[in-house]
C-alpha cells in the first residue's frame, strides 16, 4: 500500500511557536514511513508553507488552503490526506484550525472545534470540570483587558497571596508569574496582557506537581505513566520546561494509590472534555494528598524531551508505534 500523506503542521500565532516546530522535528522522525509520507507544514499569519518531505529535503513550498496541498517541484498537486496537528496555542490549540479542516473534511489528532475551544480557555476548562464532584480547581479570577485597571486589594482579599497571574490561553508558561507581594501584582497582570486579551489570576497551590498522558488506543482509552515534577525555580517556568531548571521523575515517587487515582482522573478528564489523540493533564497534589486540576493540554510537547515520550517509553512503548495508533485508527475511521 503507498504511504498515506500526511501533513505535520506546526508554528502558529503564540509564543509557543518555537516550541511546536521542535515538537514537530522530532514528530517527523517518529512517524512510520511505511505508513505515512509525512510533511512539515508551518504555519504564521502571514502564510502556511510547506518546508521539508519525508527523507528531510526541503520543499519550501506555499500551502494552497482551497486543497490543503501545495504543487510539488514537478508541478505535480499534492493533497494532504491527515493533519498531525502540534501547534501549542492559536490557531492549533483553539479550535480554529480544526473548523478549517472539518470543512475540507481532512482528518486530525485533535479533539474537535468545541473541545479545543474549551480547554484552551483555562478559566472556562475549570470551571466547567469543577461541576464534576471528583475534580477540584484553584480558586481564579478571569480579567479582561477591558476591566484593566482593577482593584488589586480586592483580587488579594479574594484570592490571598502568593498567586499566579497567566495568560489565559496561553501555554509553556510564558507570561506566567508567581506574586507574593501586593505591588507586584500590577506589573504581573500587564505583563500577562501582553500575550492574551484575558489573564487569570489563581490563588497559590501547594503539593506535589504530576502531570500524566493519556490516549485513546485501538485496545481503548489507556492512561500513561506519571511524572512527578520538581522545579529549580520558584515554579515550572518556560526555563524549568525547556532550559533544564528541573527534574522529572517517571514513574512519579508516589504510592500506587495516588497513581492509579490520577491515571482515572486522566481518563475522566478526557471523557468529560471529550477530548482526541494525545492529551496531558497537570495536577498539584496537596499535603492531604488531594489532586488539584491545574490544567488539560491537548497538543501537549512533543520533542524528544517533553514528557509524553518519557511516559511512552515508561510505558513500554515507542513512539513510532502510539502515532502509528492514533494515525491508523482516524484514517480508519474516514475511509469508512
């Protein structure tokens, strides 16, 4: 059978855009090419472009967005038949992409325009899957751009300190700061706004950082190893995620217990956001040993470092055959 082409489509509009087009370089080496031809499609605001094939040459060619192809060196049309989507942040993580390629009625990995929309919203996420009585969420407050400047003394009477001021659709906790004091909260918030047009602010959480994947398998929805995660820096910034300030440890130094309670709620998770592919949920563990939802990432990092491959290989698995999974069983589904 000829390879299936596929399109690995990475970039996007966020500053997470560096981090996905390394998750797609190692993506493009897992892929199996007796299963797929695989492409790398980058994807910015000014134009979508197609930069390497299978075998790495590179074809640096635009995308024609009425076919989902582009026109090889030969002038022959090539259409992509999936898109492995590995944008962290807008438009890949949103939903904004996956409505595009509903109506050309190209398959993905991605949970679908509702699911994506929702989880990227951390406020919304939470609050929706706080309604479930086995999740529990910080307590947050969302602010719009359009409510700046605020009562700072109110938000910490609400809140208390330390707390976190993120961008509210953001990821790899750019932007992210801790606060501990009152006039840092200000300066905390407009640097927030610099990369979303609402930023939450949550009250500090206390525990042990987990994070753990999951995916739904052709043998049925199967949660990963978990990692535990313990920063060298004030919390897991953009330096501790992807400079090396930090350690993580697969399997997590936790009981089996709290392991395969956190393996559930993964998977509930996943069922509640009626989610897609590969995801990843981050968890807090109090001292009393109650898993706190920090939140659900559904194009989680995928280079060779990220912690999806650790799990995988904890696992006992190899990349190369969980893609082939995910891949195999959507094209299934379309051609029939």
């Amino acid at each position: 059978m000829k390879p299936h082409v596929i399109a690995v489509v990475a970039g996007g509009y966020s500053g997470e855009a560096e981090v996905s087009l390394r998750s797609a370089q190692s993506l493009m080496g897992w892929i199996d090419r007796d299963y797929c031809s695989p492409y790398l499609l980058k994807v910015d605001r000014e134009s979508w472009t197609v930069l390497n094939g299978p075998d790495g040459e590179p074809v640096d060619k635009p995308v024609d967005r009425n076919l989902f192809g582009f026109e090889d060196a030969d002038g022959n049309s090539i259409k992509f038949k999936y898109a492995f989507i590995t944008i962290h942040g807008t438009p890949g993580e949103n939903g904004l992409l996956q409505g595009y390629l509903d109506m050309m009625a190209v398959p993905y990995n991605t949970g679908g325009v509702l699911t994506e929309a929702l989880t990227s919203d951390k406020y919304t996420c939470n609050r929706y899957l706080s309604t479930f009585p086995d999740i529990h969420t910080a307590q947050s407050v969302r602010i719009s751009c359009e409510e700046h400047p605020l009562e700072i003394e109110d938000l910490v009477s609400q809140l208390g300190l330390p707390l976190f001021v993120k961008p509210n659709t953001g990821g790899s906790s750019i932007a992210t700061s801790r606060v501990d004091k009152l006039q840092d909260l200000s300066p905390a918030i407009d640097k927030a706004f610099e990369e979303t047009p609402d930023v939450l602010v949550e009250s500090l959480l206390s525990g042990t950082e987990l994070t753990c994947g999951c995916y739904m398998s052709s043998e049925g929805l199967r949660a990963l190893p978990v990692t535990e995660v313990v920063s060298k820096n004030e919390f897991f910034d953009y330096e501790a995620k992807y400079q090396g300030a930090v350690e993580e440890i697969t399997p997590a130094r936790i009981s089996p217990e709290l392991t395969l309670h956190i393996q559930d709620l993964t998977k509930k998770i996943y069922k509640y956001v009626s989610a897609h592919g590969i995801i990843r949920v981050d968890y807090i563990v109090s001292p009393e040993g109650v898993p706190f939802l920090l939140e659900v990432n559904t194009t989680p990092g995928m280079t060779s470092t990220s912690f999806i491959p650790q799990q995988v290989t904890a696992a006992g698995l190899c990349m190369k055959q969980v893609l082939t999974d995910i891949i195999s069983q959507d094209l299934g589904r379309k051609e029939n």
